[in-house]
C-alpha cells in the first residue's frame, strides 16, 4: 500500500499496478483487492491507470480481470499475448462484467510468437491501445544476450513497433534494470526514442527524470513545430498545397508529425501542472 500511495506524486504518464510478477502466489487476492480499490479510491490526477492482470492461464487470472474491469481503470494490461484469441477472450470477460466502453486493452510482447502475431494482436480489437515490450522474458524465450545495444533485439522490436503504426496504437519500450548504470539507462531511452517508441516502462521511481528528460519533446522542437503548422496553415488559406519555413519546404505529411509533437507537449505539461496541483 506504502508503494501505491507514494505513485501519486511520481511524474509518470501512467502507472501500471501489477497483480502477475510483482506479486507471490500467497498473496494474489490480497493485492487485486487493495489494487482495485485503490483504482477506485482515485487521487493519481491525469496519470493514466493500468492494472496488470495476471495470465488467464493462471488460478488468479479470470477473476482479475472481472474485478478490473469494474474499478474504474483506464486499461487492462495482459501477460505473454501471442494470439489476437486472448485478446478477444479477454474482451469478452471485461464486456460481461460492465467494462466501459472506454476501457482500453494492452498487450504485453514478450515470447516470440508475441512478436511473429503482433500485426494480428494490434488488429484484435478497437479496444486495442499500447504494446509494451517486456524485454527481460523475451530475451529468455530467444535465449540471447541482453546487451548494451541489444542487436539481439533489433528484429522483434522492429516487428512489433511497425505493428503498433500500422494499427495506429502506442507502444512501450522495455524495462532497464540495472538501476546502478546511469549512463546505460541513458543510452537505452536514446535508442528507444530514436527507434520510435513513445515512451519506456520503468521500474524505479529514480529512472523517471531521465526518462521523462529524453522522451519530452524539446521546447525548440515545439517551437518549429508550431510555426510550420502556422504557416502551412496560411499557405492553405491561399489555396496552396506547401510552405517554405526558413528555406525548408513544407508539406502535409510535416505539419501532422508536428501537430503529433505539440499535442504530445501539451498532455505532458497538463500532466505535470496535474501532479503539482495534487501535492
């Protein structure tokens, strides 16, 4: 309860409350009870809430996700997906059970027919929000080094990020769990970002600042983006189809990344002002 209460005040975009790893079997109804209420109880401001269900496979699973389903959750996040079967089998366990409409579903990725289903998965269902890739269980599965660099990975992050665009969902990079190595966390939220991922699942409330610093648009990235999107707009007006911008040519396919940046800027600084405005 001491971890749920101190969620409040971290400056995260969301929160996943986990009933599968980070929960002993003993103890699984004990935390979908305190999860659930605490979902219910609310006071995490804008930050999104998700609650990991553990596998329907699993004695816990069935009745997590009917005790999810009515706690007022932004999503459900489910465990080893790697059919778009369990994503509609989960589906239809939230809408028996009084799910929302609004109620999203992710996925997490991490064995490898996760990766070779993923177009499939991100298809499902319009419930269908995020991916998130759990790099540690898929580095077991594929029985590969996890490095610094992760080249083993190279290929089932690609797969599952192109699904993610295709579908037009958000998806989540891996978890970095060497808390000791600053300079190595750094370098894999750089390699996310610049890979595409929207953003990273973090296991400690330390990494959050530095997550947050690489994956927040910069400010001049804001600016420039804002000013394209003024003057595409003015070209529009005119009936043409293309800007110049300080000698750059400007065209549709620009402005929509740029409108994508600020809207992801706003949500950001909303959610802070949120966080500051709570403590």
């Amino acid at each position: 309860m001491r971890a749920l209460e101190k969620a409040k005040s971290i400056i995260a975009d969301g929160l996943i409350l986990d009933l599968e790893d980070a929960v002993a079997p003993d103890a699984k109804e004990i935390a979908r009870r305190q999860v659930c209420q605490t979902v219910k109880d609310g006071g995490y401001g804008m930050r999104e809430l998700i609650v990991r269900v553990n596998g329907l496979a699993t004695p816990w699973g069935y009745e997590d996700i009917v005790q999810a389903s009515r706690c007022g959750a932004d999503a459900i996040l489910l465990p080893k997906v790697e059919s778009a079967d369990a994503i509609r089998h989960l589906e239809a366990i939230m809408r028996a059970n009084g799910a929302p409409d609004e109620m999203a579903i992710w996925a997490m990725m991490e064995t490898p027919r996760s990766v070779l289903a993923s177009e499939q998965i991100a298809a499902s269902t319009p419930r269908m929000q995020c991916l998130v890739m759990g790099t540690s269980d898929l580095a077991k599965e594929l029985d590969c080094a996890h490095t610094r660099e992760r080249l083993p990975f190279i290929t089932s992050l690609g797969l599952c990020l192109l699904a993610a665009r295709a579908y037009g969902l958000a998806i989540l990079d891996g978890v970095y769990l060497d808390l000791k190595d600053d300079a190595g966390f750094d370098f894999a939220c750089r390699q996310g970002a610049e890979m595409g991922f929207d953003g990273k699942t973090l296991i400690h409330p330390n990494q959050v600042a530095m997550c947050n610093e690489v994956f927040t648009p910069r400010r001049e990235d804001v600016e420039w983006s804002r000013k394209i999107i003024a003057a595409h707009q003015e070209a529009a007006a005119r009936g043409e189809g293309v800007a110049v911008v300080d000698g750059k040519l400007i065209e549709n396919l620009h402005v929509e990344s740029a409108r994508r940046l600020v809207k992801m800027f706003e949500a950001i600084e909303q959610m802070q002002a949120s966080t500051q405005a709570a403590e």
